[in-house]
C-alpha cells in the first residue's frame, strides 16, 4: 500500500524538529480532530518484545521511537505500519495537539487553534527510561533536553540530571 502524504487538513513535509513532520493544511479549530494514529493490534507481550526490539536497533542512531500506543490494560496499537500518516507528526514538549483514546481507537486533535502551515506536534507522554533514549530539541520552555512526560520533567531535573552530568 503506498503511503499518503496528506488528508484534506495535513500533509507531509520537512520538519525543523526532526525528519518530516505533519503541517496544518487550513486553519484547524481548538479541540478538532484531526486524524487518527492507524496500526496494528497487538497484546502486551508483543508490545514488550517490540518496543524492546526497536529500542536496541535505534540505540546506534541515538534516537528511539517505539511507535505503539497503549489503548487498554492488553490492548495496544503499533502505528509503525506503511500507511499511519500520523506517525510522522514530532514530539515537543510545548505542544499544540494531543493523542487521545476514543472507542478503542487513537486520535489526534488540536490542543489550540492551529494556522495553515504550522507543524503539529504532541507530548510523546514518554516515562524517564525511554525518555533518556530520546533526546528533545524543541526548544520550548520546560524542555528537558529529552523527550519526556510533563509529569516527569521537574522530577528529572532534580534528582536525575545532576547524577548524568
Ligand atoms: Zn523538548
């Protein structure tokens, strides 16, 4: 299956953050759903060998984007398939669009209104360990240097950042 490039609200291009990234194709409302984030079903234990498995590959390229999203306790989503457009849109840690869970599916909507051109971006929601394996240059205010949940930022600066140094 050949891989889109766009929707009738986003399309694939060149990102300043990282490899490509997803653009606002229009003017997108706060709260507007935007695409969703497509994969395969997979349990738990095929969560764990994957994301285990792609960490180890992505070590060499000091980047490691594991691509599976967690939709219940043993129900998870790999979106590293051909045609999940979505997996293309980056991290910041000041984002304007966020990933949510809605009738076992994975969407992406607007966190605020968003201007035709803009590049989309969400909170990877990533905990301290894999956080580490994914350094962040967004640049934003908060921003730890690496790819991590808000809830986790003030914690790594305090108590593990200094022991990194
Ligand atoms: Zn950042």
């Amino acid at each position: 299956m050949a891989t889109p490039t766009s929707t009738t609200l986003i399309y694939k291009a060149k990102s300043k953050l990282h490899g490509y990234g997803l653009f606002a194709k229009v003017d997108i409302k706060r709260g507007q759903k935007i695409i969703q984030y497509i994969g395969k079903s997979i349990t738990y234990d095929e969560c764990d060998e994957i994301t285990s498995r792609r960490y180890k590959s992505a070590a060499a390229e000091n980047r490691a984007y594991a691509f599976v999203f967690q939709v219940t306790k043993d129900y998870f989503i790999d979106g590293n398939v051909p045609n999940n457009l979505a997996k293309f849109i980056n991290h910041s840690c000041n984002p304007n669009c966020e990933s949510y869970i809605y009738r076992r599916e994975v969407w992406i909507r607007a966190l605020r209104p968003l201007k035709a051109g803009e590049e989309l971006t969400f909170d990877y929601g990533f905990d301290i360990l894999e956080g580490i394996a994914s350094p962040c240059a967004c640049g934003e205010r908060g921003c730890v240097g690496y790819v991590m949940d808000k809830s986790y930022r003030s914690y790594f600066k305090k108590h593990v950042a200094p022991l990194m140094e």
